[in-house]
C-alpha cells in the first residue's frame, strides 16, 4: 500500500491544529497575557509529528481505516507537553535561544515570568484534556501513566524505561561543556527526544486497542514501544546532524548552538556519515518491529522513513 508521507503530514497537522484551536482558550480569556502566550508558541508552527504518530498508532492497533475517537484530542495533548518543553528549553537558565519554529521564542515576546507560566499551563491542560478522552477508565489511566513517566525523571517506575523527557534535560544540562561519550549521548537522546516520541506511539496504541474486542495485548504494545525507541533515537540523531549542516532559515531554529556549547550530540562522537548510517540502521529496526501488523503499518513506517530523510 502506497502511503503519502505529505498526506499524512498535511491531514495530520490540520486535525491537530483544529483540536487545539478548539482545546485552548482564545486570546481574550482573562488572564491575557498566559493565553496568548500559549497560542503564541502552540500555533508557531512545527511539523506535529508527534500527534501525527500518535493518530497513526491508534489507527494500526483500531483495525480501521478511521482514526479512533479521542485520538485527535490525545495527538493534541501531546503536542501541548511537546510546545512546554521547548518553551522552558529556550529560556536564558537553560538553551537561551530566542528563535523556535522561525518565531521569536516566547519569552522574548512575553517576558520569562509569563513563558514559565505558560510552559507550566500547557503541561496541566495536557493532563486535563487525557483526562477527559472518551475511552474506559482503565485505558484513561494506562495513557496518563504512560505519558506521565515518559515526562517524568524515572521516578516512580519499577519497569525497565529509561528516565523521562525531564531526567533527560538535566542530564544534558549537567554534561554540558564535558567531553561526551557514547553512552552519555544515547542516554540523553533517548530521554529528552526520545521517551516522548515513543510514548506518542505507545499511548495511542493503547488508545487504539480500546476500539476492539481485543484486551490489552502487552506484545502489541511491546512491539510500538521498540519501534517508537528506534525512530526516537533516528529523529534526534537526524537533528544533531541537520543542526551541523542547516542554516537557521532551514531550521528555524538557531543552527550550531549544539557545536557551539560542546554539546552531547551523536556527531560528536560518531561523526556526520556514521550518524547518518545509524539513523538508517535504527528506522529499520523499528520497521521489523512493525512485520507482524503487515500493511496497517504502512503509515508509521512512512512517518519514520520521513524522520530521517528530512532537511529541517
């Protein structure tokens, strides 16, 4: 089955963006200052792919062509996890950067105090909006746990998923200006980038699975979960490589900042061609972990094919 990766992105971003249109308050909702500045960085743009994977996730596990109900509204959600975390990575205490999605990053526009705040009030509506998913109680909960963890610092998890997008943050934080190593360059990826990518993935599998007669299947969800890692770790590794070879304009971010600082990147240890070859190994190890569900999987292979042959 031929899929159009540009189909999906396009359909992908025009549902996600109209869920949050319809999520978020508008601008003139007291207080002003908070809304606007969560729609400033929530509708700047951005590629959605993690909804979009999200969407996809749960139409493979639905076994329909449609997407499931409430996989728009989870696709959403994340995107509001995904928008914090950049908000308060480009504050002047961690990145200092001023440019994300080719716009002036929100606390150049809006002032620290009120870009923290916004960070913080996107991450709570996120919580909020899975909450209200209309799916069982029990699948509710497994997608908030999921999505939890995946956030989180590793705290509270008995199973064996790496640190969260948080735990990564300060990993990469406190290894900054130091020598990187393999070890310590894998291990920031697959938290910071990584565990939100694949938790996008997992969580609307779960979703999906709500949608049959089915239980919970843990080897389906085992499965997403690998090819979720693998594309995680391509699509950061494809970044650290694009932020040595983009411009700005490209990226729409400032480009070399990672070069700059001494950075944890995996150019760093592995060089430009050799990064580029592990991307490629990782997205098809993440497609022979998708074999058994046949050409349902077409579209998330799609989506990690396009990860790493993007320009930006």
């Amino acid at each position: 089955m031929k899929v159009s990766v540009q189909d999906l992105l396009h359909s992908g971003v025009q549902l996600t963006d109209a869920a949050l249109e319809r999520l978020l308050p508008s601008p003139d909702t007291q207080p002003h200052s908070i809304h606007r500045a969560m729609r400033h960085s929530m509708f700047a743009g951005g590629k959605r792919l993690r909804p979009i994977l999200a969407m996809e996730a749960a139409r493979m596990t639905s076994g329909t062509d449609e997407i499931p109900s409430g996989a728009v509204e989870l696709g959403a959600a994340i995107e509001m996890i995904h928008t914090y975390s950049l908000i308060h990575d480009d504050l002047p205490a961690l990145d200092n950067d001023d440019l994300r999605r080719g716009k002036p990053t929100c606390h150049v526009v809006f002032g620290e105090a009120i870009a923290i705040l916004a960070g913080d009030a996107l991450q709570t509506l996120a919580f909020q909006t899975i909450a209200q998913l209309p799916t069982p109680p029990p699948t509710t909960v497994s997608i908030l746990r999921e999505v939890s963890l995946a956030i989180g610092t590793g705290v509270g998890t008995h199973s064996p998923l790496p640190p969260g997008m948080i735990g990564g943050q300060v990993v990469d934080i406190e290894s900054e200006g130091k020598q990187p190593t393999a070890e310590l360059v894998e291990a920031i990826h697959r938290a910071k980038t990584g565990a939100l990518i694949t938790t996008s993935i997992v969580s609307g599998g779960i979703l999906g699975l709500a949608h049959t007669d089915h239980e919970f299947h843990a080897d389906t969800i085992g499965r997403l979960r690998i090819f979720g890692e693998k594309a995680g770790l391509a699509f950061q590794i494809v970044d650290d490589v694009l932020d040595m070879t983009q411009s700005s304009e490209e990226l729409g971010k400032t480009a070399g900042k990672d070069t700059a600082s001494i950075k944890a990147t995996w150019p760093a240890v592995f060089g430009i061609d050799q990064s580029i070859k592990d991307a490629e190994e990782l997205i098809a190890d993440a497609f022979a972990a998708l074999e058994p569900f046949g050409h349902a999987a077409d579209p998330l292979k799609a989506l990690a094919s396009y990860l790493v042959e993007r320009k930006h």
